[in-house]
C-alpha cells in the first residue's frame, strides 16, 4: 500500500479521508499544501507510529515524511525536545483534529444580559 | 425552529447545503449552523468566525454589540445552592451581584436545547465517527461504548486514567488498588460547540474522537487546551 491515509474530523460530514498515493508527487505536492495549510490554521494532526501516537509538526514533501517530535530518552528530562524524526506517510495513518474552541459548559462565553440573572428580593 | 418551517426547507436540505459550500471553500473543518437555542461560539482560525460566533438562527447577520452597559467582573460555581454566581459591573459604576440557577431543571433544558441542536446533524456523520472510533480502540471498549456511551483507557505516558464519555466532558483519574482519584473533568469541542451545552458542533462521537487522539498524541496539549471542571461542577456533568 502507497497511500497516505488523512482522516479529517468535519462537522458537516464526521470525518472526511484524504487519500494520497505516495509515489505520485502531484498528490504527495497537494497533500503537503493541505497538511502545511490545517497545521498553521492550528489542527492537531496526529498519526499512529508503532502502538504510539504522536503529534505530526510539519510535513516533508521531499522525503514525503510526517515530521514529530522525537525525544531522546537517554536525555536529562529538560533537554528530551527538540530533535525531529520523519516517518513516511505511506501506510501511516493519520487524523487531523481542528483547531479548539475550548468548552464551557456551565460557564456562559457570551455577555450576561440583566433578564437572564436572577436576584435577591430582599 | 422557525427559520426552516418559514423557508420550507428541511435540516436535512440545509446540512447539505452548508456541506457543499464547505466542499467548495475547502474548509477541511466543515462549517457549524447555527441554531435557535443556543448560540454558536467558535474558534477563532474558522474562515466564517465572524459571521458565526455568537450567533443563533434569530441573529444571523446582524451586527453583535453589546449595548447592555455590564462588565463582567467575576464568576463562581456555588455548590451549595448549585448556582453560578456572576459579579457584574453596570456602566463602570456600581457592582452588582446576581446568579443563573444549574441545578436539575438547568441539566433539563440542557438537554432539551440538545434535541435541537441535533437536527444540524448528520446520522451518517455519526455512523462514519463510530466507523473511525473502532479503528483506535479494542473492539471490547468500543462495544462498551455503543452499550453504555463511555469507555476507558490509561495514558502510556502518565498513568492518568481517563473515561471518554458521549456528550460528556472526559474525566481523568488516578486509580489504584485502593483508591481512585478525581483529577478533573476535561471540557473540549474541536471546532466550536453551543454555549453552555454539553454538545460540540460536531456530531458527539467525532468529539470524543477528538478527545481520545489528543490524549494520546499530546496529553500536555490536551490537558492545557481543555476547562477543567471540578466534580461538583455542572460542567463534569457527574
């Protein structure tokens, strides 16, 4: 299988797959500028690695490799960040949340008006 | 429900129509509609987010200002009336204190309000985030949760213990032979959700497929970008 696998979370549909045949740079070409798009509009793109999932930061169309964070476990626990591994989109799968608008329930996120409170009678 | 009855156009109609113009705007995310019980609050990268934050069905393109001349000052959960108290100042002056009641009847017309804002929502929509929530978990989790609504699983990286509810907020724990541990009821909806409903804009299991992929790829993320309710709470929902 050469396909990169995109599952997409979306509110009209559930989710929408994007589809990719990795050897075919047209597709692997889009699939970058779409990637690259939802990662700066603030999607976390996750994929699954081994029994793991980590969390895609960029997207290499030269390699056709998902970008991650890789840290080293041999180092003190400070310093684990900032080393980055590919892993190659083909036949990996992948699921792309949008952007959150964090939940409120209980907590009103919009201007209270005076008829909604109520008050003391005394 | 008045806009669609007057318009003589069904949900059904309308989803489809909004599905398209995502389609064709390429808005990957999809695009919310609005409803009459509850208005929409957004996230701010949405394409549309101007034109649909704060709105309901009865608002829709009208300019949003806040003429009522109160500043929102401080809230708080009272648990022992089960009320949240808002302090409000009017017009820079006086402070002036008044609640919204959350106890049973708020739960209620909470759920009521859900009723509504689930006719914007596709059953096939659901039917294919149920398709892709059997992909991530065990296939004895995933019966659970067709059974009972809810499922668990205990984060590799931090031991921390979470159960994923359909329209609920996550709850994480810490579990041991002995004792189990409250840690927080963790509130997010990718996208946008209805204000002061338990409901996302996404059909619910997409929600807790949201909630399940950030645990595992980013817990710090998932933990930083939630609100986090205590147990007694409305928003735990408990």
């Amino acid at each position: 299988m050469n396909n990169g696998d995109l599952a997409i979370l979306n509110c009209s549909d559930g989710d929408t797959r994007l589809s990719f045949n990795s050897d075919v740079p047209d597709e692997v070409a889009r699939a970058k500028v779409i990637v690259e798009d939802m990662l700066k509009r603030g999607y976390c793109i996750s994929i699954v690695v081994g029994d793991k999932m980590e969390r895609v930061k960029a997207f290499d169309a030269t390699k056709n490799e998902y970008v991650i964070d890789a840290p080293d476990p041999e180092a003190p626990a400070k310093r684990r960040g900032g080393r980055r591994k590919g892993v190659p989109t083909k036949s990996t799968r992948a699921y792309a949340v949008a952007p959150t608008a964090g939940g409120g329930l209980g907590v009103r996120a919009f201007p209270l008006r005076r008829s909604q409170l109520a008050k003391d009678t005394r | 429900m008045t806009v669609v009855e007057n318009n003589s156009l069904s949900w059904q109609d309308m989803r489809r129509a909004v599905g398209r113009l995502a389609k064709i705007e390429r808005t990957y995310m999809g695009i919310p509609m609005p409803i009459e019980e509850a208005a929409l609050v957004m996230t701010k990268s949405h394409p549309h987010y101007k034109n649909l934050n704060g709105r309901t069905t009865t608002n829709l393109g009208e300019d949003l200002k806040d003429d009522s001349g109160l500043e929102l000052v401080n809230s708080w959960f009272d648990r022992r009336d089960r009320r949240r108290i808002y302090l409000l100042r009017e017009n820079g002056g006086r402070v002036e204190r008044g609640w919204i009641n959350q106890g049973p009847a708020h739960r209620l017309t909470s759920m009521l309000k859900c009723l509504g804002a689930s006719l914007t929502m596709d059953i096939k929509a659901e039917e294919r985030a149920m398709e892709t929530l059997s992909t991530l978990i065990k296939p004895h989790l995933f019966d659970a949760y067709r059974m009972l609504g809810y499922f668990i699983e205990t984060s590799k990286r931090s031991g921390v213990t979470y159960l994923f509810r359909l329209l609920g907020a996550t709850i994480a724990f810490r579990s041991t032979e002995d004792s189990t541990r409250f840690l927080a009821a963790l509130c997010l909806h990718p996208l946008g959700y209805y204000d002061d409903l338990p409901m996302g804009v996404m059909v619910p299991t997409d929600d807790v497929i949201a909630h399940l992929v950030m645990m595992r790829s980013d817990e710090v993320m998932f933990w930083r970008k939630s609100n986090q309710h205590g147990p007694v709470s409305p928003g735990a929902m408990l």
